[in-house]
C-alpha cells in the first residue's frame, strides 16, 4: 500500500514516518524510520511503501505546529535520514513521538490540516 502526505496547511511542514520493513531491517528491529520530505502547501507526495497496516508519522511546519502522537519514540536527524530502528546511529538531534497510521490494507493519504 502506498502511504502519502497531502499539505494542507498553509505553512511548508516536513514529514518523518516509522514503518514495518522486514526485508531491509530484519536485523534490526524490522521498523525503518526516514524523512525528512519538505512538503509546500497544497502539496502531495509519495512517501513510502508497505505491507503493515500500521505506520507512524511525526510533522513539523515552519511556523512551530506539530502533528505526533503517543507512538515511538522515533529518533530524528538534522538532514535527511533512513534507518533501521534497531542499528544505534550516533547524530540524532532528539526524539519525537508519532501519529499512528492505519492504512487499513489499502493506499493512504494522511492529510495534515490545522
């Protein structure tokens, strides 16, 4: 299922998801974190692909607005990142707590509005 992100804020928000990826972190974890996708308002974008029916998001628009939840902690990069939960990196500039996603088997688009 495809999971994307529609901007429906009228600021520019940056997304970062946590999601099931058995195959590429079957060592570590099996959950990969990635972001950061700079997602302009009215936007929509592609950002990851699973099988899971659950994922998590943490957003963060220019003017200070969050969208999180009580998942997680995800570990969180000043540039771009994508890394398996269970690897330790060194270089995180904190943690977040993550919105669920439930895609309920099916393509998704979690529209971030105010």
């Amino acid at each position: 299922m495809k999971v994307q992100f529609r901007n429906s804020y009228p600021f520019k928000v940056w997304v970062a998801v946590m999601y099931s990826s058995p195959d590429a972190c079957k060592d570590f974890g099996q959950w990969e974190t990635a972001g950061w996708w700079g997602i302009n308002p009215g936007d929509l974008v592609w950002a990851f692909s699973t099988n899971n029916r659950y994922a998590a998001f943490y957003a963060e628009a220019e003017d200070g607005a969050t969208w999180s939840g009580p998942y997680g902690p995800m570990l969180i990069y000043q540039h771009a990142f994508r890394i398996c939960i269970g690897l330790g990196q060194t270089g995180a500039i904190g943690s977040v707590d993550c919105a669920l996603i439930d895609t309920n088997f099916k393509d998704t688009i979690i529209n971030l509005i105010p």
